[in-house]
C-alpha cells in the first residue's frame, strides 16, 4: 500500500494530497514523442491497475480492434484515467481509459493537471458509479462518522481520488481523513485484512464489478450516501462528476439505497490520431459488439446507443468517431469535433 506523507493526526492534508497529484502535470509538460500512424506501427492503450475494471474494458476494446480491423493495438497497465490523460499529453500514449471527470479536469488545466492537456474523446463504454462502503458491522453510520477514519478512494492520481478530493475538501471533516492510496487490488485486500476502514464499491453500469462481487460474498457491507450538496459543489468545479442513486434493485446485494458519486467512462485519445484511424477503431468496436461482450460481463455496457450519451461536451470529438456516430444517427449536436 502506497501512503503519502502523513499529518500529525496520522492523516494527510487536502494541500498534500494535490502535491502528490500534482506529479501527473509534470508528465503533461515534458517533450511528446512522435506517433504511431496507419501503417506506422501499434497503437498504444493505456489501461489501468491490473485486474481493475479499466484494465479489462481496454484489454478488451484492444482485442476486437486487432480482430476486426487493419489496425495494431496494445495495452499497457497504468494507475487509470489521470495518468493516461497525463502520458496523452506528453505524447506516450495514442489513446487511453480515461473518465468524464479527467477530461474536464485535464481541459481546464485543474488538479491533478499543472497545465491543459489537449484531448479528444473517441466513445462512451461504461459509467462508473463509486458509493463509499464500510464494513456491515462498522460504526460509521454517515458520511461525518468518516471523521479520523482511514479512507482509501484508490490510486492517488486516480479518477476516484480526483472527485473524492472535491467532495471532502467541501465537507468539514476534509483535513480530518487518514488518506491510504493504492490499487484496487491493494485497497480491497487492505479493506478486508481490516486496515482500511472506508472504500468505494465499483460499480460499471450501475452493476457491481468483478471485485466487488468477490469482496461481498464474504465479507458484509454497507453503504455511506455522499451528501447531495457535496455532489453538488463538486460539480460545480468539475461538471464531470455524476450523481449516481444506487438501489437495491441494481445491487441486489444492499438492504438500502446509496448515493454516490462517479463519472462516465470514455476512451481519451491524442490528437494526432488520424481521423482514418479512430475511424476504423469505432467501427470495428460498434459493429462487433456481440463478439466484445463475450470477453467479460463488463463490456456488455459497450452499446452504440450509448456511445456519445454521455460524452463531455466542450471536449472534442474526434473526427473520425464523429464520423461514423453521424452515419450511425446517434451524434449529438452540443458535442464538437475535433
């Protein structure tokens, strides 16, 4: 398990926590290299911690372009959407796993970022709904019972991390938190050896994730809602946050509903990906999706009819994308190309 550096009380502050993110904008701002283009090379994907729902999604959109179209790809394993945008920016990778909240976030230059980041959007494959869970046991009963309480939102530089910054830096207890930081992997393990008392639940499409799935056949838990108006201050730094309500109808698994936060899940790319490219990757993806969804439960969330439902708008779209999402009629007229 990765710590940061430790305030008197045993936690971190909130001004710690964006110096340590903050390391992301450095990456943004060294010298890019030059790209892979048709029939220059692979392209290369930037996934997220290994076994992680991220990591599945681009091993998989990795596979079926491979398969179904004149194109190379690979995948590498990274920290998730924040760092992506970040190696997007310094130019190491031509597309990469990334979040409505990191693109938002990378636009206008904020934190993590130490400067704006020029992205593209290519498509939607998911949403990610995070509702904060503890033990079924525990006596945290409500999002300022949190107070004190180690609290594990992933990756330091990791989407989650970025929104869950937001919130708590809004609340009262923000400077209070004992803030861990890990892989999914890690904080999960940490969760159930006892160590961490508090982390998000992973939810793609409003269904729990594999680990999820893993974590609750053993070990009880409960949710602790966000409050509404901390969502709603959240978003008015970064609109890329969403507001999720999660029911025990979607997670059968909870005795109450849930508020979360989350964010829609959208593949980021360069801009010098070539419209010819991202083209051919789009449709390759769309018009295979019955061959995608055979390799994980996870990607049954890739649709065409969701494909640009909730992209950002003011993040351009990349012509080629753009492109066929026209031919499809599935477009939207507040999004722009690029």
């Amino acid at each position: 398990m990765r710590d940061l550096e430790l305030s008197p009380n045993g936690g971190i502050t909130r001004r710690t926590l964006l110096t340590g993110a903050g390391a992301l904008g450095l990456l943004a701002t060294t010298p890019a290299r030059l790209h892979a283009q048709v029939g220059g090379g692979q392209y290369l994907f930037g996934s997220a911690t290994l076994g992680s729902t991220g990591y599945v999604i681009i091993e998989g959109l990795s596979t079926i372009i491979n398969r179904h179209s004149g194109l190379r790809s690979s995948s590498q394993s990274t920290s998730g959407g924040a760092e992506n945008v970040a190696l997007i920016g310094q130019g190491l990778l031509d597309f990469g796993q990334s979040t409505s909240v990191d693109l938002v976030a990378a636009r206008e230059g904020a934190a993590p970022y130490g400067t704006p980041i020029d992205v593209q959007q290519m498509f939607c494959y998911t949403t990610f709904a995070l509702p904060p869970i503890v033990h079924a046991d525990s006596e945290i009963r409500a999002f300022e019972d949190l107070r004190g309480k180690r609290v594990s939102p992933g990756a330091a530089g990791g989407t989650t991390a970025q929104s869950w910054r937001l919130m708590f830096e809004e609340s009262a207890i923000g400077d209070d938190v004992r803030w861990t930081f890990g892989s999914w992997r890690e904080i999960y393990d940490g969760f159930m050896a006892g160590n961490i008392d508090c982390i998000p639940a992973i939810l793609t499409a409003l269904r729990p994730s594999p680990i999820v799935v893993e974590l609750t056949t053993n070990y009880p838990v409960r949710p602790v809602s966000f409050p509404d108006a901390l969502i709603a201050r959240a978003q008015e730094e970064n609109p890329g946050i969403m507001r999720f309500e999660v029911t025990p109808e979607t997670w059968p698994h909870l005795s109450e509903p849930a508020v979360a936060s989350g964010s829609s899940g959208i593949l980021a790319a360069n801009p010098n990906v070539s419209p010819e490219a991202a083209y051919a990757m789009t449709k390759a993806v769309f018009e295979n999706v019955a061959d995608l969804h055979t390799i994980s439960n996870v990607l049954t969330s890739v649709k065409l009819e969701d494909a640009t439902r909730y992209l950002v708008p003011g993040v351009p779209v990349n012509a080629g994308a753009a492109q066929y999402f026209k031919e499809q009629n599935v477009w939207r007229d507040d999004l722009v190309e690029g």
